[in-house]
C-alpha cells in the first residue's frame, strides 16, 4: 500500500498522513498502561476498539477532505483562467499569471525566461477551452489513499496485542513498533530533502511525541 499511496500523492502529502496516522495511534497506546493495569483484556479490548474506530474514522474525513481540496484547487485555477481571459490588456493577463507562479520561478529564471513563459501560458489559456472537471478519479484514488494510510498506521499498534499473551508487555511492544515507524518515517522522506537521514528520523520521533504530550494534555 505505501508503494500505491505513493504513486497517487505527492510525498508531503504521503509523509503528512502517516504522521497523523502513527500520532493518532500513540495517544492511545501511551496513555493505555493504566487502564490495561485496571481492567485487563477487557481494557485492551476497548483500546483496540478505540484505536481502530478512531483511525478509520479519521481516515474517511482526510479521505474526503482531500478530494474537496483538490476539487476547490481546480476550481480556484478555473477562476484564474476566466481572469485571464477576461484581462483587458496582455499585461494585465502576464500579471495575473505571474501573481500564480513568480513564488516559484523566480529563484530559477531570470525576468525575461519568466516574461517569454508567461505570455505562452496567457497565449494557451486564451486559446484553448475551459474544461472544468470538479473531481477526477486521481482525486478520488488519492482521497482513498489518504484515508486507507491514516487506518494502516493503525495495525502495527493492534499486532502485538493479537500475538502476545501478556498485556502489559504487548503494549510496550506496540509502543516500540510506532516510536520506530516516526524514526522510519522523518529517515526515509529525508530523501526528499537535503537533510540527514539520521537527523530526519530523530526529528519526527521528538515532534511526534511532542505532538503527542500536547494532545493527551489537551484530552485528546
């Protein structure tokens, strides 16, 4: 699945849902010593319950939240092509161009390369004709994966409790398995950036539980 979902988001969007994943995941399993302690298997049964009740649910809301995100992206470029169309000069249309895309063009082009881009793109947008598409199925697909990579990160938390007798340990073990996933996750989207691997994952293990204290604290 982390291959697929890879294919259909970009790798922020990737790197975002397995962290909330993995965090929503934590914030029960590091609270849960108290209540295995008091109520034993029945505890652990509420907690997995909870666990996976709470991810599922979390991943059909970002399933569908970014499907509306994309579909509100779309919208908003369709706007800007009217905008373009309806300019009274190919100033005004370059401008409203350049208003999109200088924060990204100008580190790497000078003014001329972005002045020849531009009046292409006002050229394109004139000619061709609008096609709005409210939602494509790479939304929809991408909208699935979200949701299905928010409920994943829930199974490595419930595997220790299914192979294990001992409840107590299965929950240090489960603990281990989520801290190791957000050290694996800030290691392996490192690549992404110029940032040390080592460095990356240690980051993401300290931000999470951060991320973590401050919601148990919060009651979440």
């Amino acid at each position: 699945m982390t291959i697929f979902a890879a294919q259909q988001l970009d790798p922020g969007s990737h790197m975002g849902e397995a962290l909330f994943g993995l965090i929503m995941t934590l914030t029960f399993t590091l609270g849960a010593d108290l209540v295995i302690q008091e109520q034993g298997r029945e505890g652990v049964r509420l907690m997995l319950i909870g666990i996976l009740g709470c991810n599922l649910a979390w991943g059909l809301i970002d399933g569908a939240l970014y499907v509306l995100d994309c579909a509100f992206e779309r919208g908003r470029l369709h706007r800007i092509g009217y905008e373009v169309r309806a300019a009274p000069s190919s100033l005004r249309a370059r401008q409203l161009v350049a208003a999109e895309l200088d924060e990204l063009l100008v580190p790497l082009t000078d003014a001329q390369q972005r002045d020849s881009l531009y009046a292409a793109i006002v050229q394109r947008v004139k000619t061709a004709p609008p096609a709005p598409r409210p939602v494509t199925r790479k939304d929809l697909l991408g909208g699935l994966e979200s949701g299905l990579l928010v409920f994943a990160c829930s199974f490595p938390a419930v595997l220790p409790f299914l192979l294990l007798d001992e409840p107590r340990f299965a929950l240090r073990v489960s603990n281990a398995i989520l801290l190791a996933l957000l050290f694996y996750l800030g290691y392996r989207h490192a690549r992404h950036t110029l940032a040390k691997p080592w460095v990356a994952g240690l980051v993401f293990l300290l931000s999470g539980l951060f991320l973590v204290a401050i919601a148990v604290a919060l009651g979440g």
